[in-house]
C-alpha cells in the first residue's frame, strides 16, 4: 500500500511538471496549427539556462524568474529568425523545420554545455523524504509540483481573462477575422513561442533539478507529447490533465510492470496508452471537435 | 455630386492576385464622413476585393493593389498592413459571419477591444449590448453554436468594440431570415447615426442596400459602372431589371427577352 501511495504522489507531481510543458505545446499548436517537434529541446535548454544562473550565484527561485524572461527573449528569437518566413507554407513544412530545429538546438546545447550530467549543487531541495501521514514525499518533489501548479494558474489565467490571451485563442480561431480586428498574427504566434519557451524551460528546470540535466531531460520533453495527444492537442485544460495522467502512468507502471516487462515500460508505456485511447477518443479528452452548422 | 468631407477616397485602383490575375480594373469610391454608401453588384464582381484592398486583408490573400490610390483621412493606406490599417480605424465585417466560434459571445466582443484607445472593455461592452440586446441574453454561449442573426450580431458587435471610424460591411444579410435582416439593419443606420460610424456597404440585396444608403455605386466585372444617389439608381430602367427584380415587361419573359450581355456592354464603354 506504501508503494501504491509513493507512485501515486511521484505521479502526481512529476505529472504537474509535465503539464507545464504540455501546455507551452498546446499553446503553439492552438495559435499556429503547428505540432512543435523541438520542444524537448526546449525543455533541455531551460533547464540550462537555470542552471547556468545557478551556478553563477543567482538562487533557485530567481534563477527560474530569470529563465521565464530568457525564454520569452529566445521564444521571440526563435519565431522571428525560423518560422516567421513560413507563415502561409504547408504546415507540414513548418513541422519540418522545428524538426530540424530540435537538431539545432540538440548540437547547440552540446557545444555550449557539453554532454556531462549537471548537478544543482547543493541540491536545491532535501531529497530525502518528508512524511505527511502516510505519505512520503520529496520535498523536491513537491516543491516542483507547487511552482508548476502556480505557473500553469498564471498562464491558464493570462490565456482567458486578458486581452492577450483571448486575441491569441481568436487568432487559433480564425486568423482573418482576427486580423480584421487589428489582431497581428505575427505577433501572436511569437507571443506563443515566447510563452511555449518559458514553460518548457521551467519544466526542463525543475526536472534538471530531480535527476540531474542531461540530455536525457530533452527526453523527457518529448515525454509530454502523449500528454498533449490524450488531452486533445488544442485543449489547455486537456495539457493539464493529459500531464497528470502521463505522470501517474508512468509511475504506476514503473512501480508494478517493471518486474513483467523489465527495462522501460516506464517511457513506452505512455506512448501505449495514447495509441489505445485514441481508437476511441480520436480528438483526445477535451480537443476541439469542428463546430458545423448544418 | 456635392459631398461633405470625403473620410475614405479610392482613386482609380487596380488590384492583382498572385501578380498575375487582374481583378480590379480601376476602382473609384467615395465615402463621405458618418455616411452610408452601398456597393452593389453580382457574384464574383469584385465587391469583397475591394473590401479588403481597403483593409489590407488582401495581402493575406496574395493580393496587392498595382495602381491607384487609397486615401483615408488623407492619408495613404493601401501599402499598409491589416492590423495597422484596422488599428486607425477602419474595421472589415468580413463576409459570412466569421465568429471566434470556440470563444463564447462576450470572449468574441472582447477581441475587438484588443484595439480599444479610450474608455474600457465594460463600457464597450455596455454599448454593444445597448444595441444588440440579445447578445445579452446569449452573451456565455459558444459563439459557434448561436444562431445566425445572432452570430451577425456578434459579429457587427465585435466591429464595434474597436471603436471604428469606418465600417466595411460585407454582406451582413447573407443567409438571413427577413425579419433578421430588419432588425440587423436598422441597428446599423442607428449604430450610423448615433456613433457617427461611416460604412461602407457591400449587398446583394439590392433593394435593402437601396433603402438604408442615400448614395451607391454598382460594380461589374471589376469596373464601376454606375454611381448616383440610390433614389436616382432605384430609377433607373437597368437597375430596375437586373438588381431589383422588376423589369417593366411585366409577365412571364424568356431569357432571350431579357438581352442581359447587350446591356451591360453599353455601361462598359
């Protein structure tokens, strides 16, 4: 019952973690249509970047605020120099193109940083487990879960309740009509960069900080795409949930499946439960169904 | 044709798709300030070019106006883009009710106050829902899924969120039931009168259009080819059989009657 409780918390909150990344994916692909391949990368580049501030003196917390700003800078970068050219191409081409872009990034990241496991030193948060009832939990582990769930409440709220944020759902809605109101698309699928950027990186963040950056932590990023598939690709609420679910399974699946099927079933598990849920929820939990007046 | 201050002037303008495709062949309008002027025509004329190479929405298209000149407020607008041309002012009701359809009614009017200078979003809001009551009742509804009045409604609503100057209105009866189409209607001469908007009115309707503009041109194939005071134009014998559906004939009549080609070869020379 221990265990069941353990994977259940571990779950949960690498799960927050994952909807944070989850949500910065589906923001992209609300406002551009575009699935964005580099996102792992992305993850792996914030996770850098904190450390980078780390390392030099700056503490934990700040060093994540500073990472939201880096993030919007190359968020920003990253939409001018690549994908503004590619506004009204094919959409698979811009896929394409973040492809190649996470190959960028992937060599960037080697050539800045090079490719040895990073350590938060000291470690940010106490590893060993406090105990709440029955409940044994890291605090690493739940301080990350509270940071995430606070800037998911930010971006959530920032998404439906300012102008911002409702410009860019009309702009995923109808980019014409939005247009037509003064509503730039350019800057829009930038400010979906510049937002997709900072969660990733905060994500990447906090998940360097519990097993230490590497490439792997890019990995990780990649993770979220079944996330964003299960929650429904357009849904922020679906990001969300999609995140948690993924944490959970595959902490669950880790803990009781390991032993049938030795060596990770842990990272292919998600991936198998998103072809299987699709077969029957092909718009995920919460996408968009197109909306026809008949 | 004595006219106050004119707030949009299109002189002469040619507009071309893809470089290659000419659509506009000289295009000249007038709209005076806190007027109503009407563009009538059949499909495929031009009319909705026109209303975007006044908006700058035909750059989205591969469009751009080749030759000629649209002057707004004296000012030169036709190299700019859409958002800047939308944020001086002048606001496309683009044709077939394009509403934010995932975002509920009120979610759509607050995208037009994206661009709002004075005042804010709530007396925005406020004003909309003066006249458009029913957007009230309707107002936490998925836009996608109200009715078609409705969704006109919202649309016109979220034009006037922006505090526009000039409204280009495409077709805002397409698709609507009579009784619709009045109420639509006289919203707009009202919204025209009280909030001294200029609009600019593109219709099929001919008649409807006729009644709520005092002046109108008619375009065909990519030309202008008659413009007078709509009393003048309700008039006139060719209008009359082609737009308004009450040919002098009378009775049945065959299409060989009717000598549409001749016709509309004399308005051309």
């Amino acid at each position: 019952m221990e265990l069941f409780f353990m994977s259940l918390t571990t779950g949960l909150m690498v799960g927050g973690i994952y909807a944070l990344v989850a949500l910065g994916w589906v923001l992209i692909y609300k406002c551009s249509g575009v699935l964005n391949l580099a996102m792992g990368e992305l993850t792996l580049i914030g996770a850098y970047v904190t450390y980078t501030f780390h390392a030099i003196g700056v503490p934990f917390v700040p060093a994540v605020l500073l990472t939201l700003i880096v993030g919007i800078i190359l968020g920003f970068l990253t939409e001018r120099i690549f994908l503004d050219k590619l506004i009204g191409e094919p959409i698979l081409a811009v896929i394409m193109v973040t492809v190649g872009l996470s190959f960028f990034l992937k060599g960037l990241i080697g050539y800045i940083w090079g490719s040895d496991t990073r350590v938060f030193t000291p470690p940010i948060f106490d590893i060993k487990p406090i105990t709440v009832g029955i409940l044994k939990i890291s605090p690493v582990y739940l301080w990350s879960f509270i940071l995430s769930i606070v800037l998911l409440i930010v971006f959530v709220a920032f998404f439906k309740y300012t102008r911002w944020g409702l410009s860019m759902q009309a702009t995923a809605d109808d980019e014409t009509a939005a247009l037509s109101l003064g509503v730039s698309a350019r800057f829009v699928y930038a400010a979906a960069w510049a937002i997709a950027f900072m969660s990733a990186g905060v994500g990447g963040a906090l998940l360097g900080n519990i097993n230490g950056i590497n490439i792997s932590v890019g990995h990780l990023g990649l993770l979220v795409l079944p996330a964003v598939v299960l929650g429904g690709l357009n849904s922020v609420p679906g990001a969300i949930v999609g995140g948690i679910m993924i944490g959970l399974l595959q902490n669950f699946s880790g803990t009781y499946l390991d032993a049938y099927f030795p060596g990770g079933v842990k990272e292919i598990m998600p991936f198998a439960f998103m072809a299987v849920f699709l077969l029957f929820k092909p718009y995920g939990l919460w996408g968009w169904e197109r909306i026809e007046r008949v | 044709m004595e006219r106050s201050e004119a707030i949009l002037k299109i002189n002469n303008i040619e507009v071309k798709y893809h470089e290659v495709i000419l659509v506009l062949k000289g295009v000249s309008i007038e709209v005076p300030r806190g007027g109503i002027v009407a563009l009538l025509g059949a499909n495929g004329a031009g009319k909705s070019t026109t209303l975007k190479a006044i908006s700058g929405l035909l750059k989205t298209e591969d469009g751009e106006v080749t030759d000629g000149a649209i002057e707004y407020e004296g000012k030169r607008i036709h190299h700019e883009g859409a958002a800047k041309i939308a944020k001086a002012g002048i606001i496309q009701v683009i044709e077939g009710r394009r509403v934010f359809e995932h975002l509920t009614v009120e979610e759509n009017l607050k995208v037009g106050a994206h661009l709002r200078k004075t005042g804010s979003v709530k007396e925005g809001l406020q004003a909309v829902y003066h006249y458009f009551p029913r957007l009230l009742e309707k107002r936490s509804e998925t836009a996608g899924f109200v009715s078609g009045g409705e969704q006109q409604m919202t649309v016109v609503g979220r034009a006037l969120m922006t505090e526009p100057k000039l409204v280009l209105l495409d077709e805002p009866s397409m698709g609507l039931a009579p009784m619709l189409i009045h109420e639509i209607f006289n919203i707009i001469m009202k919204l025209n009168k009280e909030e001294k908007i200029s609009i600019l009115l593109v219709e099929q309707n001919a008649k409807l259009a006729l009644s709520v503009a005092p002046y109108a041109y008619v375009m065909e194939t990519g030309r202008i080819v008659m413009d007078d005071t709509s009393e003048q134009l309700s008039q006139n014998e060719d209008i009359k059989d082609f737009y308004l559906g009450l040919g002098d004939r009378g009775g049945k009549k065959s299409f060989r009657d009717v000598k549409h080609y001749k016709r509309r070869k004399r308005w051309l020379s």
